[in-house]
C-alpha cells in the first residue's frame, strides 16, 4: 500500500466521538483517514502537532453562503475557525429554483432576512440556473475551501411554483401543493441535504415583506415533507416565532411523522414568547414518541454589532447623524467631532423605526464596547451605562465619546438572544440538552450588523477553557458537539470523526492561544460591498480531504471542497 499522503504527528487527538484525549498519530490518503494510532509509515507531508489538540474538521450546519458560493471560492469568516463543512440554504431563503421574473424579489428577500447588500447580490449572482438541480450543477462545477451542502428554500419553491401568489403568502393550492412536492423530491435525489423554512415575523424583506413562507399551511407543508418521503434523504429545518406554540409545534410534529426525516428548529432565549424551555421540552416529548427533532442552539448570545463601520449604531436615526451619515469615515469623524453637532445628536429623539433596537439596548445596560479579543459573556458592571454611571455622566453622551474612539473603529455589542440574565448558563444547558446541536452561527449573512460565524471558536475556548462565570463543559463533548453530532443532524456519516474510512478533514489546534479576533470590515463583496469579516488566532493548520488549506490563519491556495451531493 502506498504512503500516507499526510501524516500528522504526536498530537494530543479528541476523535469526536466524545471520547478523552489520547496521543496519536493521524495519517490520510486519497482524502480519507486511513490510521489513527502510531503511524510508522511517513507521508508525503508531516505536520509536527506535539502538544497541539487533534480534532476533525467542523461541521457549520447554519450559514447562508448561498450567494457567496457562486462568486467567491473561500467562505470566510467560518474559514478562519475551523469549519471544513458548511450547510447552507437555511431559514427559507436562497436562490434557486427562481424564474428570471424572479430575481429581484429572491435578492429582496436575502437582503432583508439575512442583511446581505442587494447592490452585492445583483453585482455577483450570474443566475446560470433556473431549477434547482441546475443550481446544484453550477456549484458544483466550482471549487471552494470547504466541503458545501445546500438546501431547499420555501420562500424560492413557493414563488417558483405560485409566483405572485406565494410571495403574498395566498394559501395554495392542492395543485400548488403537488407542485411542490415533486420539486422538493426532484431536489433531493439532484443532492440537496435538505429543505428549510422560516414562519418567523422578524424575516422580512428589504421591502418590509413577510417572508412567502410565514402563514404556508398544513396542507402545503406535508405536501413538501411527503417530497422527502418519496426521495427517502434530506433533513428539515425550521425557525418559527411559536405564538401559539401547540398549534404551531403540531405542525411541524407532523412533517417529521409524515416524511419520516428529521428536524431541527432554532433555539434561544428571547425568541419566542413561549420561552426556550417550553419548545425544549416539547422536542424533547416527540423525541420520546418516535420522532427525530433537535434544538439548534448557540453558545453565545445572538448580538447586534453597533458602530460607525457597521449598517447601525446608537445615533443612526436621528437626523443631525443622518446630514452627515453618507460622509467617508474620516470626513464623518471630522463633523460628528464638531461640539455643536454633537449636542444636537444628544438632544434629538431616535426615530420610531429604530425603537425595537433602542429597547435591547436597555438604555445602555445592554450595550458594551467589543474589546479585542471580544467578551461574549460580559459583566454587567462592564456596559455603557454602568461606566457612565460609574463616572457620574450621561450614558448617550459616553457612547457618543466611545463611537468616536480608536478612528471610528469602535464597535459596541447588544445581545438580543441568550443573554436576559446577563450570564450564559442558559446556553449551557441547551448544549448539554441531548436533543440540541450547535448551529445559528448564520456564516455569510448579516453582514453589517452580526458576526457569528465564530461561534465556532466561541464554544472550543469560552467554554472548554475561558469562562469564569460559572460553569465550564469539557473538551471531549465540545468537540464531539461540533462534529459528530452536527454531522449527523444533517445526514452526513461520512465525516465528523476521526477513524479509518471517514473524511480527512481535521483541525490541528494550539489550544492554549485560541481565541477570537475583533471582528472588523472589509470591502470584498461584489460592488464593492462591505462585511463584517472576523479572524481567530490558534489553528495551526485546517485540513479538507487530506489538503492543507489554511497555516496559521492564512490560506494554503489550497482549494479540495466540493459541493456535497
């Protein structure tokens, strides 16, 4: 048998299966683990990984590089934190299939769910497809940093099969409903892993349209569940407000009974009136009675990222901001620095649209500057308006002062999920829950406002080595949580641990210095678009199918991801 075609050597290995750490060697050929152990054989390539963590390779199973993937080979930020496999295609939003009629409103409808700039989408999709088996084809034809798998959305099947109509969420049809079920399966068996919904009223338009899939009734959802019936794979994902939460999980009971497939919903404080415990325990009950759903849960809260490089920040809406809000940065800095101007910032009110905003930021209690490297579970004691308490100041007159701060580069952080008690221990107990899984990192969206793909990075040193607050989780399940277990959620048996005849996708890790970087902007997106972009220090080396594609936070030029099918 020939030689390994990588070895990596002496590390200190957490397989992803839960199991304690061990020393050993991990040799790859032709893309797949072929030893785990004291390897004798030499690769065509060592990496020396004595006293760094040995892990496989992440499993993201919520990004929305949908777009993304069409125009760029690398899926930055998730990249940078590991992640060797990404799903994308989730809350109900994407591009295919889509009518050439139709390609305003789907890029409507990304910019307004997933605050990703229609001026990017317009500049970089090139809409080579029509079908969603077409869609399937033109990525796969591309090659990427990472394995990618795609999903179905409901919000482009049901203007795909009802046009107008489904964008003004009219109930359909049971031609309509048949409709979709062939497409739906006709997309399964082309390689799609999944199909995903979103029945949430914070996913809107740019338009400031409900999503097309929020009223979809029974009929029409088990129409699409039967789709992955008559395919017999995929996996359902969905993301619900849960106003009425018995009819609404009935609902969704049903398209896990009817098609058979699994489920995951998300999961988190704050984002349904009927609390996190509520729905927990009522996924917790169908898995009791035979069904498969799961909580898609996050390690950190879902926080607003606030500033004078981000869309928002505290003063975005009131009008002496506005006069200067389209100036260059410097220029911006220059007239927000004028005294005069600054007491008319102060003294004005935030206009109505910005209230819900004005409410998490809970007056300043709920609003911190994002250090470097960030805290994602920070003290009370350590918010705007506790410091300008504390100073005996105004707490709109300190932030103001701290915007201005280090150039304009100061970014302010709100959560709006996960963290109502000011502490993470709410996340703790989802990610322990046996019928959760690790996800919502929303890698690729939201670009100005939230960046989360690091979520990743989040959950390895936050808490198998950071957090001081409270309790911590050990490394083993960390680590199995995120490869593993969201391998599974999605279907994938081939990844996610590290044993002879799985992928070799693998992370070699210096523990002691992982951590997140500030997030910050770039100016990469077609048009010239901004985004949040966010690096973390301490991987070693990444490695997708036996290659090496990033060293120390760089990219190798290494390009072996495939679209999974």
């Amino acid at each position: 048998m020939s030689d390994p075609d990588l070895v990596i050597r002496g590390g200190s290995v957490l397989d992803g299966t839960g199991a304690a750490e061990r020393t050993a060697d991990v040799a790859i050929r032709d893309g797949v683990v072929v030893e785990v152990g004291q390897v004798s054989a030499r690769g065509r390539r060592e990496i020396d990984a004595a006293g760094a963590l040995v892990t496989p390779g992440f499993v993201d199973i919520h990004t929305h590089y949908d777009g993304q993937a069409t125009w760029a080979n690398r899926m930055t930020p998730s990249s940078y934190h590991g992640v060797t496999t990404a799903v994308m295609g989730n809350c109900g939003v994407g591009f295919a299939p889509v009518r050439p009629s139709d390609h305003d409103l789907l890029i409507e409808l990304m910019e307004g769910v997933e605050d990703i700039p229609g001026a990017a989408l317009h500049e970089g999709l090139s809409w080579d497809w029509e079908s969603f088996p077409e869609y399937l084809d033109y990525l796969g034809g591309r090659r990427f940093d990472m394995d990618l798998g795609a999903q179905l959305p409901h919000g482009a099947l049901r203007v795909f099969v009802m046009g107008q109509r489904g964008a003004d969420r009219a109930p359909a049809t049971e031609e309509d409903a048949a409709e979709m079920r062939r497409l739906t399966a006709e997309a399964m068996r082309a390689g799609a892993l999944g199909f995903s919904s979103s029945r949430t009223l914070n996913h809107r338009s740019s338009r400031g349209e409900p999503t097309p899939s929020l009223t979809a009734e029974a009929m029409e959802l088990n129409a699409i569940a039967l789709g992955l019936k008559d395919a017999g794979r995929g996996v359902l994902e969905m993301i619900s407000d849960f106003q009425d939460l018995d009819a609404e999980f009935a609902l969704l009971e049903a398209m896990v009974a009817v098609s058979g497939r699994p489920m995951s919903i998300s999961l988190a404080q704050g984002l349904s009136p009927n609390g996190w415990r509520r729905i927990l325990d009522r996924i917790t009950a169908a898995n009791g009675a035979g069904l498969v759903m799961r909580g898609q849960v996050a390690p950190r809260p879902i926080g607003i990222l606030l500033g004078l490089t981000t869309t928002l920040n505290p003063f975005t809406s009131r009008p002496s901001y506005q006069e200067v809000a389209g100036l260059p940065l410097t220029e911006r800095l220059r007239a927000l620095a004028d005294p005069e101007r600054r007491a008319r910032i102060l003294a004005e009110a935030p206009a109505p649209g910005i209230a819900r905003l004005f409410r998490l930021m809970d007056d300043g209690r709920k609003l911190w500057v994002l250090g470097d490297p960030p805290d994602y579970e920070p003290a009370p004691e350590d918010s705007v308006a506790a410091r300008a308490a504390a100073a005996g100041r105004d707490t709109w007159d300190l932030a103001y002062e701290l915007m201005l701060g280090r150039e304009g580069r100061v970014i302010f952080y709100t959560p709006f999920a996960n963290y109502a008690d000011n502490n993470l221990d709410c996340c703790r107990e989802m990610l322990l829950d046996e019928h959760t899984v690790p996800g919502l990192g929303d890698g690729g969206a939201h670009v100005g406002t939230i960046c989360d793909a690091s979520f990743v990075t989040t959950l390895l040193a936050h808490w198998g080595r950071d957090r001081s607050r409270g309790e911590r989780i050990d490394l083993p399940t960390l680590v199995r949580r995120q490869t593993r277990d969201t391998a599974a959620a999605v279907g994938l048996t081939d990844r996610g641990v590290l044993a002879p005849g799985l992928r070799g996708d693998v992370n070699v890790i210096d523990f002691a210095n992982l951590r997140n970087r500030a997030p910050e902007i770039v100016h990469d997106l077609p048009a010239g678009g901004a985004r949040l972009e966010q690096r973390a220090d301490g991987f070693l080396a990444t490695v997708v199918a036996g290659e090496v594609t990033y060293e120390r936070g760089e990219h190798t030029g290494a390009l072996p991801g495939r679209l999974i099918r």
